[in-house]
C-alpha cells in the first residue's frame, strides 16, 4: 500500500500551475479518488501551514 510519496508542484510557461502526484499513489487501491476521467477537487491551504488539503 503507498500512502505517501513525493510528488511536485509547478508553473507552465502559460502561467498555469499542475500538482503532478505519481502514478504508483494514484493507482493505490486505497487511494481517495476514482480517476476514470478528470475529477474536479478543492485544494485549500491554512496560513502559517506548509500543507495543501485536497477535497472531492
């Protein structure tokens, strides 16, 4: 089971920003998400936090 793993954050030259989360977390059985197609979610932050929390 992959419950944790290293994943990145970055800017396309269009401006726009991807969280990229590896394959072998996603394909988790255990993972939250089912990804058949793309799945809209709510990331949000608490200020002073060094974390993101991602809703469905």
């Amino acid at each position: 089971m992959v419950s944790v793993s290293i994943g990145s954050i970055f800017k396309r030259k269009d401006g726009r920003y991807f969280i990229y989360l590896p394959k072998n977390l996603v394909e988790d059985t255990s993972f939250p998400f089912p990804i058949k197609s793309p799945v809209k979610v709510k990331v949000r932050f608490i200020p002073g936090e060094k974390r993101l929390i991602v809703e469905e």
